[in-house]
C-alpha cells in the first residue's frame, strides 16, 4: 500500500484552501440566532401584550403569575421586590432556552458562529489549543439530559394552551363557545414542530432504546428508537422551524393584542 505523506501546516484565522463559500452558514447562523436572542429578550420584558382572547404567547407559558386570566397563581405576589424587572417570562424562558442552549446541533453551530472555534471545516481557527466538552465549563453543557425532561414537560403546557385557545368567549353575552382561529392553529402548529424538535433529541433517541446494546430484542424500544431516529436525521431543520414558530406565535398574539393585526376567525 502506497503511502502518500501529508504536511499539515498551522494556519490563522480564516485561512483554508477551501473554494466555496464557506462562510455563508456561519453567517447565516449567527444572524438568525442573534435575531432571535434579540427579539425573545425584549418580548420577555415587556410583561404586555402576551394573551389575545383565548391565545397565550409560548415565551410566556406557563404563567405562573401575572394579571391576564391564563396565570395559574393568580398577580404578582408580593414577596418579589418592586425593584426587579417582572415578567412572567423571566420565570419561564431559562428552562426553554437552556435546553437549545445545550442542544448538541446548536453547540456545533454556535461554536462556528458565534466562535468561529473552528469558523467552519478546515479553515483556521482563532485558538491553538481545545480542551473538549469534558471540561470546565463547556463540561457543563451535560445539563442537557436533564434540560430534556422539562422540554417535555413544556409539551405538555403548550398542548393544554392549544385546547384553550379553541375556546372563545363571546363579547357581547359573555358565553364561552368553540372556535377555531388563525392563532389557534399557529399555536398547534408551534406544538407540533416543537415535539419534533424534542422527540428527536439525541437524549431522547437515548432513552427510548440507544441505551440497550440490541434494541432490536426490545420491539416497543426498536420502534421508538426507530421514530426518535427518523425525527433525529431532520434535527437541524426541527430546530429552526421550532425557533421561528415560537416567535412568530409570540409576534402574532403580540400584534393582535395591539390592535394592529386582526385575529382571523375560521371557524
Ligand atoms: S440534541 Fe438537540 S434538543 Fe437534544
């Protein structure tokens, strides 16, 4: 067997041998996840304009307390000081965003992106050395396995605000009927995406068979694993759909609330 010796050469940042435009989804990357973290900070502070009717923003579900008819605990309760900022998203959205956060696709692409540790496949990097995921503190983004739980348990939530916001209440005698509108289906839409997005964890793939040595012996984990493994191969695209399904659900309750769009009612 020939072998053919191969010089690798230490390069500076940016520099590769590479001819396409490698740069394109890095920067595509950190725009739209910059657009997000942008937009989901300032509707978290705003403490208005989540509920329209029947419909509750996702960055505010649960309400655990809060003023509009959705909070499960009823106002603000007093022993939280005047002086810091109240939203009932700021109780919520950690949970949520800690789980994408440690999601193992946006790891690989924000660490190019965001840190251009490498800023692609074969293109100089910033940094001499990696120290890896097993330490301090990127060790830390094991969280990620308990994180899933609570994604699931948010699942849940945002199916029940889905089954509220079928039901409306009429203005002029006050009784409640059903009723099925735009809102109504963004949210389902956004629940939807989101269980694809979670059910696909690599987590999950984990629990639901990857953790025995042959699943195949194990009919119910075979079929599940097979599902979560379907729903992994198309993690990537879950995770952006999901992204922007949530905010747009937070942008249509939002602009309805305000007056400036019309909810439109199908049913
Ligand atoms: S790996 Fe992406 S959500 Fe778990």
């Amino acid at each position: 067997m020939d072998v053919i010796p191969v010089t690798i050469t230490s390069r500076g940042l940016g520099s590769t041998a590479r001819r396409d435009v490698w740069w394109a989804t890095p920067l595509a990357i950190f725009v739209g996840l910059s657009l997000f973290i942008v937009y989901a900070t300032w509707a978290a502070f705003q403490n208005a304009h989540y509920t329209y009717g029947p419909y509750l923003s996702p960055f505010y579900s649960p309400e655990l307390f809060g003023d509009s008819p959705h909070a499960w605990l009823g106002p603000k309760p007093a022993w939280i000081p005047a002086w810091v900022p109240f939203s009932p998203a700021l109780l919520i959205l950690p949970f949520p965003g800690l789980f994408r956060v440690t999601c193992y696709y946006y790891r690989g692409a924000y660490y190019k992106s965001f840190w251009a540790d490498p800023p692609a496949c074969a293109v100089g990097e910033p940094r001499g050395s990696y120290w890896g995921e097993g330490s301090f503190p990127l060790v830390l983004q094991n969280v990620h396995r308990y994180f899933m739980w609570i994604a699931v348990g948010f699942l849940f939530i945002l199916t029940y605000d889905v089954w509220l916001a079928l039901w409306f209440t009429d203005a002029a005698t006050g009784a409640t009927r059903f009723g099925i509108g735009l809102g109504t289906i963004l949210l389902a839409v956004n629940v939807v995406l989101l269980t694809g997005y979670t059910l696909g964890c690599h987590v999950m793939r984990h629990i639901v068979g990857g953790a025995h040595d042959e699943v195949s012996k194990h009919p119910v984990c075979d079929r599940a694993y097979a599902c979560s493994s379907a729903l992994n191969a198309r993690h990537q695209l879950y995770a952006w759909l999901s992204l922007f399904s949530v905010a747009f659900a937070d942008v249509y309750v939002r602009l309805c609330s305000m007056g400036i769009w019309t909810d439109l009612r199908i049913l």
